[in-house]
C-alpha cells in the first residue's frame, strides 16, 4: 500500500509540475512577470531567488505552483484602471485579455504535449502487452440472473466477436473499448461461431456505477496454467505451470470462467475441510499424461484465491521510427482525448457520481496500482505502465482546466475574452463575485470526490 502511495504522489506530482511550467512559460513569454515558480506545496524547504523570480521546492511533494506579479491585485488593478490609471507594467492584469487567456490555455496545452511526447516515447521504444482473446462467455451462464443485452442479441458462450461498428476486435480489450463507451446504442457487430460470420446487434445497458456501457459477458480463457504462486493453494496440490486443468469434481472444464462459477456453488456447501474452505477434485494434462489432485481454496474469510495465473495473449508492439513514434503519440493523444469529452456526458445520464468520479486520494492510488502491476511484472512493465496512466491523466487534467467553471483556466479563458471583446475591463464586483463562485464550486466537488475516494478505499 505504502509503495503505492509514494508512486502516485510522485507521478501526480509530475503531471500537475508540467501544468504549472506551462503557465510558468507562457508568462514570462507574454512578459508577465513571476514573483515565485514552486515545485511541491507549502513552505519552502529550499529557495533561490534568480533574477526576478524565487524559485522554491515546497516541503508537500505534489505538483507546484506559479505565482504571477499582481495576480492577487486584480481589483486594485481594475479600479486603477476604470480610474484611467494604468496598471504596473509586467503585472499579470496589466497584460491584454488575449495575453492572459494565452498564458491560462498554456497549462492544459502542456498536458497535451506532455502525455503525446510519453505515448510517442512508449511506442517507439514498444512495449508487451498482456491481454486476452476475443471469445466470449455469457454472464448469465456463471451468474445467472436475468438475460443480458449479450443474451437478447443471440450471443452464444464460445462465440468469437471480430468486429463492431465495423471495427476489428481482436482482442477483449477492443471489445470492452467500444462497448463501454456506447450505452444504450445499437451496435452492430460480427461474430464467428462453428467457423461461421454471423450479422448480429446489440445494445449495451449503461452500468450506473462508472456511466460505461455493458453486454453481459466474459473472457474466455482456456484453463492452462501460466504462473504458480508460491505459496498458494495450487503449489500446495502439487500443480505446476503448463498444466491444462481438463476436469473438476468429475465435469468438463471448458474455460476458467466455468472453475470460478463452481467455486461460487461450492462456497454455500459445508466442507469436511473447515470452514470456508473448498474442495475441488482436479484432473489435469500434463506432458500428455493425465494426472490428478486435491485442491483445497479459501479459508475462514471465504475468499477463493487459488494461488495460479492462467495463460494470457501475450505479445509485443514492434518499435517505431521517431518520426513514427510521434505520430502515434499524437493520435494516441488525440483519441483518448475525445474519448474523454465524450464520456463526460455520461455524467449527466444518472450515474452514480461517487462511484464514477475519481478526487486526487483514488487518482493517487490507481497510479501507483498501475505501476506496481507493471513492475511485479518487469523493470520495464512498470515505467511503461505509469507513463501511459500518467497520459491519460494528463489528458484529464487537460480536459478538467478548460471546463467553462470560475476559477479553473477555462473559465478565466472564457473570462478574459470576454473582457477583450466589451474593450474594456470588467467591474471588479463581477469579477470578485464569479471567483467567489469559483471557489465555491470547486471546493464543493473536491468534498464530494474526497468522499467517493474514501468509499472507494474502504471497499478494497
């Protein structure tokens, strides 16, 4: 937990510091003088003053600031300059409307060109990725329940979905991407049974959790073991990596789904083994000889990890030339961001907001969830892993500045043109009140999103 912790703050930190020096930049390049540029928060625990601008490292490793000359007069300004005094030159409000909304829209912009140059250096470099096949199991099937969108479109459990909306699905992942992001449209998709292309549609339900669309089904995984996990339930049955689990407690065992819907059955059975604890007759392939165990899962908790991996798609991107490389960085860029804009629609379809909306506590804890995944996996895994989620939420921190609310750059954008538009300063009662307002809204939705990520804490 702890090393989670210290990897997201670290790379929240990065991302918000490359905001900041967006601002940073663009100021001094508008001629706006900075009293103070701040990595981290609170009092300095080193400070230089170069030039005219102090440069400090705050003592809360987690992002910085940029303090612009006279960016805290604005009212002082403002009545000097209805007064038709003219502002201290270098101050932040004695710059041109179309100046200050330049050096506001610079932070977003830098999140931008920060998560396309880190996707362009992932893909040039390639990178393993780790997913699953595109052969689905029904949900109804493991967890019964009423029938799913999967179930009322003619989805079968073996079938292969390879394209939807006409675009390919060769992996679970392409499937789970446009399904999600597609709630409550008719999709139309192609799927291959008995070698067999079938023309079906389906229309995903929107899971008012996270506001993503979902079909009602499951990877299909052939029950091959990977990896043993030493210590676990399958080293303890004797069971090894490469073993294909043919059978348990006398039935077929198609996928690993089918092993996990069992476990479900078995854990409402009493078991001569103790409380909590399964039991599960395992017949298993190994080196073409058929082989059996016991495997004993669970405990007092009830939980069911059986200590083993099943084997994954596995497969690594090729490296791109530079100029490639960028390329796809700025797609990548440009996709996830759309994605991103589209999806907060979502917000407004009756989702449930503590569930769906992540505060800097849930951010900071999924960066560093990222990373660690990735380096129990490699070295390399890991740096891959927290850069492209440090991208994406880059990319978000983007897309959360330019929202249109007080305060935030896109309202002071938005503030500013309108300033540059009337050709003359706003009154500073309207200006004192819509910051005031600004606070207000802001302060009310870190609360709320502060609150989620403490729920979301205390169900993991």
């Amino acid at each position: 937990m702890l090393i989670k912790i210290i990897l997201g703050l670290i790379g929240l930190g990065i991302v918000v510091f490359v905001h900041e020096l967006g601002h940073f930049l663009a100021a001094r390049m508008m001629g706006i003088g900075v009293d103070a540029f701040s990595i981290g928060w609170g009092k300095p625990i080193l400070k230089k003053k170069i030039g005219e601008v102090e440069y400090r490292l705050g003592i809360f490793p987690l992002g910085g600031y940029c303090k612009m000359k006279g960016d805290a007069d604005y009212e002082t300004v403002y009545k000097n300059s209805m007064e038709g005094k003219k502002a201290e030159e270098g101050t932040y409000y004695a710059a041109s409307p179309m100046r200050r909304a330049f050096t506001c829209l610079a932070g977003p912009l830098f999140n931008l060109i920060f998560a396309a140059l880190v996707l362009s250096v992932i893909w040039g470099r390639g990178f393993e990725v780790n997913t699953l096949g595109n052969r689905i199991v029904l949900a109804s099937e493991i967890v019964g329940g009423s029938a799913n969108p999967a179930d009322e479109a003619g989805l079968k459990t073996g079938d292969r979905i390879v394209s939807i909306m006409g675009r390919p699905t060769e992996t679970f992942h392409d499937i789970q991407e446009i399904i999600a992001l597609n709630p409550g449209t008719e999709l139309p998709i192609l799927v291959e049974r008995d070698g067999e292309i079938l023309e079906l549609s389906v229309t995903p339900l929107m899971d008012r959790s996270t506001g993503a669309g979902r079909i009602g089904i499951y990877f299909w995984t052939d029950p091959l073991i990977e990896r043993i996990v030493q210590g676990g339930a399958a080293e303890a049955a004797g069971l090894q990596s490469g073993d294909m689990i043919s059978r348990v407690n006398g039935s077929e065992l198609p996928h690993t789904m089918a092993l996990y819907r069992m476990m479900e059955d078995r854990l409402l059975e009493e078991s001569a083994f103790g409380e909590g604890v399964m039991a599960f007759d395992i017949e298993f392939i190994r080196e073409g000889q058929v082989l059996e165990t016991t495997l004993l899962a669970g405990g007092e908790d009830g939980g069911g990890d059986l200590g083993l991996a099943w084997e994954a798609v596995r497969y690594h991107t090729p490296r791109l030339s530079f100029a490639g490389a960028i390329v796809k960085g700025a797609q990548e860029t440009w996709r996830t961001f759309t994605i991103s804009v589209r999806s907060l629609s979502l917000l407004f379809k009756g989702i449930d907001l503590t569930s769906a909306v992540s505060g800097p506590v849930r951010i900071t804890y999924m960066v560093g969830e990222a990373a660690t995944q990735g380096f129990n996996q490699s070295f390399g895994s890991g740096i891959s892993s927290m850069a492209s989620f440090l991208a994406l939420i880059s990319i978000a921190l983007c897309i959360m500045n330019l929202l249109p609310l007080p305060i935030l750059d896109g309202g002071m954008i938005l503030l500013f043109l309108f300033e540059g538009l009337r050709r003359k300063p706003l009154h500073p009662r309207f200006v004192s009140v819509f910051q005031a307002a600004g606070v207000l809204i802001i302060a009310s939705l870190m609360i709320f999103a502060i609150f989620g990520d403490i729920l979301y804490l205390a169900n993991r």
